[in-house]
C-alpha cells in the first residue's frame, strides 16, 4: 500500500475537526498538493476497457463530435476510442474502487467521514476541451486532479431552484456565473458541498476522481423503510369494526375510524430496532447491483479456524460497504451489502474491527476466536462473499 497523506496535508493544513467546522457541507475548499506527488493509478486505456465491461457503470458525453451537441451515451462500450473526436468530450466510470485496489486504497484517507457516506470513486477522461458542463450535483464531491490539468470554475453559494437547459441529454445550468476560476494539477484536490455550481474543463489529457458521497432523500428514506416495515406486518391483520355504529350520513369518514387508521401508521413506524435495522441494511446496500463473488466452494468454519490460526490476514471485499450500529443492550449489529448480522455482547467489539478494515489483522480478532457465534457468523460473511481471505504472497 502506498503512503496516503496525513489528514492535514489532504485537508490542506486543517485538522479534521477545522475541517468539519468550516467547510463540510458548508463552503468549498481548494486545496493544493493534498496529495503530494499524486499520479492517476489507472491509465486512460485502463479506463476505457473498464467501460467495455457488462456490470460497470460508464458515460460518455459528447459536447461536439456526437449526433447532436451534449450527447450522452451508455455503456457497457464496444468502441476502442481511437475513433474519438481529438477534443470536447468525456468519459465517466463509476465504482473504479471496486475494480482497482490502488483507487480503494484512496478511501483510507477519506475516513474522517463515516464510511457508510462514502458513495464511490468516479473516474473521469477528457481529452482537450472535454467536459460534462456546468451543473450541481446533490451530493458532497472531492474532485482529485489525477492526471493533467482541469480548469474548474464554481459559484461560491449554493444553488436554490437550479434552471437547466431545455432539451439536452445532460442537464447543465442555463445561468453560470462563477466566482472562482483554478487550475487544478495532479493532487490538488477541490470540495464542495452540495448543489454548488460547477464547471470542469479539461485543459489537456485530463484524469479526474470524485469521491462522492451518499445522502439519501427524505422520500427515499421514507418509501423505502415503510416498504421494509410492511413486508414484517401480518398481512391478515386488517381493518376491521366489529364496533360498528350506525351513522346517518353514509358518506362521512368518522373521526374514530381516523383515529383507528392514525393508529395503525403510527403503530408502524414506532420501533426503533426496526428504523434501525432497517438503514444500516438501506444504507450498505449497493445502489448499483454489486455482484457478490462467494468463494467456489464454501467454506467450513473449522477450516477457516486454522487459516486465521496460521496467521492469515482478511480483508473487506472492495465497494463492499460495511457499517456497525452498538445497541445499548451491548449487542452489535454488523451490517455489510444490505446484509445484517447480530453480533452478542461478548463479540460486540468485533463489529467496529470487521468494520474498519480493508485490512483485518488476526490478531486483532484473536479475543473472539474462542466463540462459536463468531465464527459461525465469519464464516457466514466469507461464504456471502463479504469478506476473503487475504491472497498469499
Ligand atoms: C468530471 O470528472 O468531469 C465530472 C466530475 C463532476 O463534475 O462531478
Ligand atoms: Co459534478
């Protein structure tokens, strides 16, 4: 593993807390060498196979040289863009972590913000001129220059009710007025916050990674737990009235009936394990469809005993997310890929270690080798193909 800046050589000299105080979620910050030394370790060629693959999320926007002006195209790829226009366009891929161990290893430098709101690492090319216009994005980005210089320009405050060009393919802000205007080289890095208008082009061969973040909507959060919550009711339990009174206006919705179906939402939605059982599952599963990769054969807990006893390290799959929840009854919960697994009392302490990888050290794990739960429930994660054994050298 290569050596990852400091958090306040990547912060630019701020400590984390100044940080989070200032800017995170607040303003945008430049910051110049964050790190220092910083060359793409993926190379344009090793972009565009990655955008020839089935599962791997890739865009192509085409501002000239496309069928019309913005073009945007899907992958998965079949061109080998030789082809391509010598300017003004780009290609975007999401999850590079995923593929690429050098690019996961950069999320180590990311982790004084919880794991579970890291999103991906997207990696952009663009030739000269190449582009995705100005526009806002909804989430948190750290735009790392990787290769070749950027010029970015943004707009120092948020925008409120963004108007977006009418029909193009890409949506790009129709008034960009921008306060600031830098050139980014390898390693200087640029944050913003949500929804700050922002506009990078490139000023040669360009690399550029975002780490992007995850912060669901509230109507997200709101359809997709009540949809949790009513798969775990009864579905025979119905509204009933054996109470039924007779009423003289028929049409009338009563206010005890009101009250009867107040009863039944709120009811519903008032057990906390459930809510929180619920997000650490919603909130780890992947957004893209990961194909988990189980080992060939799963396998036994004693083998894999006798691997830890020999001294085997584990890892965290790559674009795994992995999130932990302590109750306050000790217990833990270890939440992986939507997946979730109780972790008693006297393993609870497990749980942030799995959780903190990429790297899990036997020693580490040596206190709870004795328990049966744990290595029942190890083996559970390995054979889901949530975590693996560290490849020998
Ligand atoms: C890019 O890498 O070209 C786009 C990144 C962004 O603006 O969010
Ligand atoms: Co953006």
């Amino acid at each position: 593993m290569r050596t990852l800046p400091k958090p306040d050589t990547l912060l630019g000299g701020l400590s984390i807390e100044a940080f989070l105080e200032h800017y995170w979620q607040k303003k945008p910050l430049l910051i110049r060498s964050a790190i220092p030394g910083f060359s793409s370790p993926v190379s344009p060629e090793q972009l565009m196979q990655l955008s020839h693959e089935e599962d791997i999320e890739a865009r192509l926007v085409l501002e000239k040289g496309g069928d019309y002006p913005w073009q945007l195209l899907y992958g998965p790829f079949e061109e080998d863009f030789h082809d391509m226009p010598e300017s003004h366009w780009s290609i975007l891929v999401q999850e590079v972590n995923r593929y690429v161990p050098e690019v996961n290893e950069l999320l180590e430098s990311f982790k004084f913000i919880p794991s579970w709101r890291i999103d991906d690492i997207m990696v952009s090319y663009a030739p000269k001129d190449g582009g995705v216009g100005a526009h806002i994005d909804n989430y948190d980005v750290f735009l790392l220059q990787g290769m070749g210089h950027r010029r970015w320009q943004i707009m120092n405050n948020p925008v409120v009710d963004a108007v977006i060009l009418p029909d193009l393919d890409v949506s790009i802000l129709q008034k960009f007025r921008p306060d600031e205007d830098w050139v980014l080289s390898p390693g200087d890095m640029l944050y913003l916050p949500p929804r700050i208008a922002h506009k990078g082009i490139a000023q040669d061969d360009c690399m550029t990674y975002s780490i992007g973040f995850r912060a669901p909507s509230h109507s997200e959060i709101l359809s997709s737990f009540l949809g949790y919550a009513s798969e775990q009711i009864n579905p025979d339990k119905r509204y009933n009235d054996p109470d039924l009174v007779f009423q003289p206006r028929p049409g009338e919705i009563q206010p005890d009936v009101l009250q009867k179906i107040r009863a039944i939402i709120r009811e519903a939605v008032k057990d906390d394990t459930l809510i929180d059982s619920w997000f650490g599952s919603f909130i780890t599963e992947s957004q893209r469809g990961y194909p988990q990769m189980p080992p060939d054969l799963p396998l036994k807990t004693d083998k894999i005993l006798a691997q830890l006893k020999e001294g085997r390290s584990m890892t965290r799959v790559p674009g795994v997310s992995y999130a932990f929840i302590e109750e306050p009854s000790g217990d833990a919960h270890l939440f992986a890929n939507g997946y979730d697994f109780l972790f008693p009392a006297p393993i609870a302490k497990a749980a942030p270690i799995l959780c903190d990888g990429p790297y899990i050290n036997k020693l580490n794990l040596s206190s709870f080798m004795d328990s049966q739960t744990f290595l029942n429930t190890l083996t559970e994660m390995i054979n889901e193909g949530l975590l693996a054994f560290e490849e020998a050298v």
